[in-house]
C-alpha cells in the first residue's frame, strides 16, 4: 500500500493553505521545504523569529516558486497561540493541512507561561489549543487534514491524571512518553469529534522512528548513537507527510517507517499502543485539556 512512498509522491497541493509547528529544524522543516516544493502556501510556525525566517530562506532560496512564511507561535505559551490563530485567521479564509510537529524531550523540569509541566504543555496543551483556536477553518476547509506527530516512545507512556503537572514528582523520560500518548490520544478524539459532529475533517497521526535531529539535547545517548542509527530529517517526514497528502488515508490512521522495527524506511501504516485507543481516557483527556486551556472547539457537538 505504502512501499517505496517518498515527499516526491506528494499531489499538486497548488492553492492549499498548511501550517507546520516546529518548522525551524529538523522533521518540521523538512515537512515545510516538501509541501511547498508541491505548491502549498506554507506557515513555518516557530517559535523563533531568527530561526523561522532562516528557514524560509532557506526554502524559497531552493524554490524560487515556494510561497513560505514565517509566523511566531511558542507553544508553551497559551497566549502566543492565541495571537498565531487570531493572525492566521485575519489572512486566511481555509485551513488545508495543519501539522501538528513541534516537541522537546526530556528536558530538565520547567513550566510552560501558563504554569503547565513544560513537556506535557508544549507537546499536547499547546497544540490542543492552536488546533482548537485554528478549527473553525479545519472543518469549513473541505477534506481538510490534521496530522499529529507522536513517537515510539508513546509505547511507555501513561495519562497519569493524579500527576498531570508533575505537582506530586517529575521523571522527564515519563513526561515525554505521556505527552506523546497524548498526542495519539487526541488525534483519535478529535477524528471521533469530527465524525460525531458530521465534518469531513480527518485527524491522523504519524511518528519518523529514529531521525538525526535536534530533539535529542537532554538524552546524551541518543545524541551519540544519531549518526549511525538515525535517519536524515528528509526520510523522518515522510510518515507525517504521507498522512497530510496521500490519498487513502482515514481519519484515526497512524503512520511510521516500515523498517529496521519501525525505526526507519518508507512510511506504513502503523498500530500505536492499545492505551492510546482508550476511547474513556481519550475522553477525560480532552475535558482536562479543556479546563486547562479554556480552549473550546466551537463545532464540537460533544461539548
Ligand atoms: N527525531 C526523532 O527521532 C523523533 C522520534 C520520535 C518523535 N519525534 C517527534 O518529532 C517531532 C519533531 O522533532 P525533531 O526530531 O524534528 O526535533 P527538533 O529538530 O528539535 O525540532 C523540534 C521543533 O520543535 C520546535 N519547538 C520546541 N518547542 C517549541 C515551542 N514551545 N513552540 C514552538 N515550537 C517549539 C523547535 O524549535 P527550536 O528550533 O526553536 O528549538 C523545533 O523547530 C517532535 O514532536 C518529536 O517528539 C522525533
């Protein structure tokens, strides 16, 4: 179904609007440089200026054509996200694919601005809320996409609802696996939520195995074993890139690398862990991300 898929099989996207999260480095930036290669008006949604605007360089230096920007967006800030989605709003009419991507990993403890565990409210708080504050356009888009990047690392991962905020201890390993979990948790609520509420939005999920990147600075590991195991940032977007364009995908779909276990290689579809098909932790979930946020989707027939 899948083999030999690469960003060269992405369709014409000419006249869609997508937004990448944490498109400054990495799998991010490689899944920006790839939809605007195809035609996308690409939002590179960073949380750096500098950093984001390198990027589009980048890009547009390589593809005279591409039609790429820069947006300030810090997920670990409630109020960042706020002014992205209302700008966004003011200058676009639809919403095409939004990829979910950006993340840290286990970092030392810290707090997002809104007093959220840094992980856990960059990772899964923020991009509750972007998508929520963006869904209006989602659902008014046709056949619009959201693509939620997780990790194998989600495996491991449990919704500890009594230790939401690390209030009662912080294990940053088990921070990240349960922002992770959390990532796929939502992705399958929101595309129950979609179905529910009669929208032919699709919400799908993806993770890139073992890629060379930036991701790794707290896990010296890792950081060591990137240039023999990882693979290039190119190969690591395909899955999410696979699920933003290709056609076939259904809404609740997960993609990641078909080889070496999952951690490299062309994208498949994958099955995630069976805690992150627990449709009442799900749920819960997504009442808590709520309160959290005080971000509501306005179409939502659940709420
Ligand atoms: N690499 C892997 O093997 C691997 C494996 C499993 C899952 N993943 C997932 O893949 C995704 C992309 O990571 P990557 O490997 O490409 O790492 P990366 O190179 O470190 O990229 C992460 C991106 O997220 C951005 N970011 C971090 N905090 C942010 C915030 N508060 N607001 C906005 N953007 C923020 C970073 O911005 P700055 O450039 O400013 O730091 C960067 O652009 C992550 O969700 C990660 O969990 C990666």
């Amino acid at each position: 179904m899948t083999s030999k898929w690469t960003s060269e099989s992405i369709p014409d996207l000419t006249g869609k609007n997508a937004v990448v999260t944490g498109a400054s480095s990495g799998i991010g930036y490689e899944t920006a440089r790839a939809l605007a290669r195809k035609g996308a008006r690409v939002v590179l949604a960073c949380r750096s200026k500098d950093k984001g605007e390198a990027a589009v360089r980048q890009i547009t230096q390589e593809y005279p054509e591409a039609i790429a920007r820069f947006m300030l967006l810090d997920l670990a800030d409630l109020a960042s996200v706020r002014r992205f989605a209302n700008e966004f709003a003011q200058h676009h009419d639809t919403l095409d694919i939004l990829i979910n991507n950006a993340g840290i990993m286990k970092t030392p403890f810290g707090k997002t601005a809104d007093g959220f565990e840094l992980q856990l409210g960059t990772n899964h708080l923020g991009h509750f809320a972007l998508t929520g504050l963006v869904s209006g356009l989602l659902v008014r888009t046709p056949l619009a996409r959201v693509v939620m990047v997780s990790s194998w690392g989600h495996q491991v991962g449990v919704i500890d609802f009594d230790n939401l905020n690390a209030e009662k201890g912080y294990d940053a390993g088990r921070a990240y696996s349960q922002s992770k979990l959390a990532n796929l948790l939502f992705a399958y609520e929101l595309q129950r939520r979609f179905v529910s509420a009669g929208r032919d939005t699709i919400a799908a999920a993806a993770h890139p195995g073992w890629t060379k990147t930036n991701l790794a600075v707290h896990w010296p590991m890792v950081r060591t074993l990137n240039p023999f195991i990882g693979q290039e940032p190119e190969m690591g977007a395909w899955p999410t890139l696979y699920a933003a364009t290709a056609a076939g995908v259904q809404g609740g779909d997960y993609y990641g690398p078909s080889s070496w276990g999952g951690l490299r290689g062309y994208p498949t579809r994958v099955r995630s862990s069976d805690r992150s098909y627990d449709t009442a932790v799900a749920f819960r979930l997504w009442t808590v991300s709520e309160e959290l946020t005080g971000v509501h989707y306005v179409w939502d027939v659940a709420r």
